[in-house]
C-alpha cells in the first residue's frame, strides 16, 4: 500500500508543535506494517538546506505566481517529495509568519500551492509512482483534497487529518478566483465558508475519512463549545469521524537511554531519578529539599490553561511543593510566571524559551507535570510523562482523558492508575489535584507503583498506526466495491 502524506510541518526538518511529531513518526511505524509513505513538504530554506541529494522528479513553469519542481529525497529514513517553489517558501522566519509572529499575507497561496501538487500526484503527475491513499494534514494540506474533489484524482481514497480545529485556514472570497478551482467549488457544500473560503471546511467536506487526535476530541468537536464554528459539518460527516491517539517516539524518548539526562533509570531502578530531580534544582534555582517538583513544559497561552495555574501558584507553594516551568507564549502570561518566581526565590523557577534538552531532563526528574489545557486535542507532554514517570495531573479533556487514568481510590487499590485528572477550568479542582497528588506522594511506595503503572503503558506508535492501517485498509474496500 502506497500512501501520499501532505505536511506543512516535518520532523526533524521543521517543527512548531505536535504536528510535525506525528508525520514524523507515524509514517516510520506505518513501514513496519507494509504500508510506505511518502511525506509531501513545503521547500522552506531549513528542508532545502537539508537536501544533499535530490532528484527533480516534476517541473512547473507556473505554481501559483512562479516557478516551482519537485524534488525526491531521502532524508532520515524519511522518504520525501519536496517542493521547492522560492517565490512561496524561500523566505526568513517561521514556516507561517515572519520573524514579529505576523501571518504572510500569501499564505493562502503557498498552501493552496502545497495542495495543487498534492492532487497532481494523487492524479498520476510523476511517471513512477501514483499513491493509494492522500493523508492530508491540519489546514494548510486540506486543499489537497478539494484540488483531487474537484479534478482527475476524484476516486483516490483520502484521509484529513485535524491536529487543532482551532487553525482553519480563513480567508476571503476575493481568493477564489486565484485558487483554479471551477466555480461550482464555492459553495456551501464545497469551500465556501462564512461567505469567504476555508481550507480546512474544503478538506473536511472532501475527504472520504476525517481523523483527529483522541476519541475525546472527536466527540467534544461535535459540539459547539469545542466545534469552532464547524461542528454543524462535522456532525454530518460523523459515521466518517474517527479518533486515534497519537503516539510518540520511544527510541527518542526513553529514559533509560537518554543523553539529556544526569542519570539513566528504567521502571525497575526509579532511585536513579533522584540525580536528575537534583539537577534541576540546581538548573532551576530551586530549593534543594525532598518535597515534590512539578514541571510545566508548554505554551504559555490561555488555551494552555496557564493563567488557570497562574491563579494557585501561592496556594500550591503553600503545600510544599516546588514549580519548574520552561514555556513561551503570551507576554502577559510570561510576566505572571516570573512575577512568581520572584516572590517565591527558590520554590518556582521559569525559564522562558525552549530547550530541547531541559523538556527532556524536567520530564526524567521531576515527581509530576502539569497540564491544565482547556481544550487538548491529543497532548504529547502527558505521554512523555508516562514514559518517564512523570505523574501526568491533567485537565479532563481531550487526549489527556483518554491517556491518563486517574488515582481515585479504586484506580489505586486496582494497581491502575498513571496520574490525576481534574475538571476543565477549574482553578479549584486543579489545586485539589496538586493536594491528591502530594498526599499519594507521601506514601513512597504508593508513589512508586503510580509511576511504574504510567510507565508500563503503551505510548508508542505502533497501535496507532494499526489504526491508521486497518482505516487505510476499509477506504481501499470502499474504493473497489
């Protein structure tokens, strides 16, 4: 089985979130199943970069306002088709906006680029290869899928993808016209959305299968609270709705063999976390006592929740426990963080960027981590947590519901328990769950089997990507019945 994977975002090529996480690793463990994935990415000057050999395979005279080839490469055991458009994608800063975080103002142009070429071989374009399945991936790949619709690729199987329905792709009528689709596209059951044009509602209206990121999630988009605006939509396509946990890289993210760490452990030698919990303290600034740290590893946004945390840290203090934060995000939220740091020297430390290496160290030392998101369509943090046993105390909803099993008493006397969950916005239920939390902490041997039981699970990505085989597999039976 050939399938085609459409990305704004690959890792290890380019990253801003989860998303590249998942087309990074998904189409590895899809290999192992027999299922071969090519991954389609923009040519940003990074992937470019990291071209040393590569083969034009296509060639465009005119590609949305300029000149534009793909090129086949093999970069990381990844195998790519790269598009290398400069008037699009060769440009400083992020992959969507420029250096001041500002949206480029084309960039309905460049993914309906990404799209066009992604529809051309779904339809056979390149001589060798012609794909089984187009997955296409978040809003700037959904036009993949409108482009095959309404063209020659129109009985191709397809699969879009929803890594956050809070990323649309809006944008207004006056487009259209630019876009080569034939005119019976703007319509309410085509692309037309709100009187202007929505990449991803094209995606979602031409798929043959919708996929998100937890089974949570895939309930909670069907209501309005969580629908944002495309609940209605996605209600009709519902039979067609499937939710797959994301999995994460256990090779990358092992603690037992992980060079970030002061100290490798594994489920059965726990003590050894003791050398990285130490580490921190003296990477954070933070007190040196036997009480526990609880990390934050996040975005400092509100959907992350932050100011929700914001408004307990002095109560949480109070307990006796310890912050170590590493975010960026919202100045505002920043600013309140560090705010705490300063009355509280020694008992919360913030670092506000993002360290590869300190993500990996705060989830191999410290007792727990924080994830108070108020809306969480998978999360990987948690998953993390798991792996390392970093007790996960999250907010119940989305993904962090369906992964982590609360340490209510029968969970306890069960053995089955990985973590605490609380209410969704819930400042109070949130300080509760910290005070459960430090309570089972006091009773070592309780704590260990909580973290053994989280570290015991399986977080990688092979169930998934059964998932997404056996969901590639009924696609190709609806296409030859």
């Amino acid at each position: 089985m050939q399938v085609l994977s459409v990305t704004p975002e690959i890792f290890p090529l380019i990253k801003t979130g989860g998303l590249a996480d998942v087309t990074g690793a998904l189409p590895v463990a899809l290999n192992a199943l027999g299922v071969r994935t090519r991954s389609l990415v923009p040519g940003y000057p990074v992937v470019m970069g990291a071209l040393k050999k590569k083969k034009a395979l296509h060639q465009y005279t005119a590609l949305q306002g300029g000149k534009a080839a793909l090129h086949a490469a093999e970069i990381g055991g990844l195998d790519m088709l790269v598009l290398d458009a400069p008037h699009l994608f060769d440009r400083p800063g992020g992959p969507y906006g420029d250096a001041t975080g500002a949206d480029w103002q084309d960039n309905w142009r460049r993914f309906a680029a990404l799209g066009r070429v992604g529809a051309d071989i779904a339809a056979g374009a390149l001589k060798d290869y012609r794909p089984d399945i187009v997955h296409a991936h978040d809003w700037q790949s959904a036009m993949t899928l409108a482009y095959m619709r309404y063209g020659e690729a129109a009985k191709v199987p397809s699969v879009m993808t929803v890594h956050n329905l809070a990323f649309q792709g809006q944008f207004g009528a006056s487009i259209f016209s630019g876009l080569g689709l034939p005119q019976q596209a703007m319509a309410l059951d085509g692309i037309e959305y709100y009187g202007g044009v929505g990449f991803l509602k094209a995606g979602l209206q031409a798929a043959w299968a919708i996929t998100t990121v937890s089974p949570t999630y895939a309930q909670e988009i069907r209501t309005p609270a969580f629908g944002m605006g495309l609940d209605g939509l996605i209600n009709l396509r519902a039979a067609d709705l499937h939710g797959i946990v994301n999995g994460i890289d256990v090779d990358i993210w092992n603690p037992d063999a992980d060079a970030h760490l002061a100290a490798g452990y594994s489920a059965k030698a726990l003590k050894a976390r003791k050398a990285n919990k130490r580490a921190i303290e003296e990477r954070m600034t933070l007190d040196r006592d036997d009480g526990p740290i609880y990390c934050v590893v996040s975005r400092l946004t509100w959907q992350k929740g932050i100011d929700i945390l914001a408004s307990i840290i002095d109560p949480v203090i109070a307990s006796g426990a310890r912050l170590a934060i590493l975010g960026s995000g919202d100045a505002g939220l920043e600013g309140a963080l560090l705010a705490a740091a300063a009355r509280h020297r020694g008992r919360v430390g913030v670092v506000i960027g993002y360290d590869e290496g300190l993500s990996h160290l705060l989830q191999g030392g410290a007792d727990g981590i924080l994830i108070p998101s108020r809306f969480e369509p998978c999360g990987l943090t948690q998953l993390y947590g798991l792996r390392y046993g970093c007790v996960p105390i999250v907010a119940r909803t989305g993904g962090l519901a369906d992964t982590v099993i609360d340490a209510n008493e029968a969970a306890v006397s069960a053995g089955v328990a990985t973590g605490f969950q609380f209410a969704p916005e819930n400042a109070g239920d949130f300080h509760h769950a910290i005070l459960r939390a430090n309570a089972l902490y006091g009773d070592p041997a309780a704590w260990a089997s909580l973290q053994r039981q989280g570290m015991k699970a399986d977080v990688s990505w092979d169930r998934s990507a059964q998932k997404y085989a056996a969901l590639y597999r009924m696609l190709l039976s609806k296409r030859d019945a």
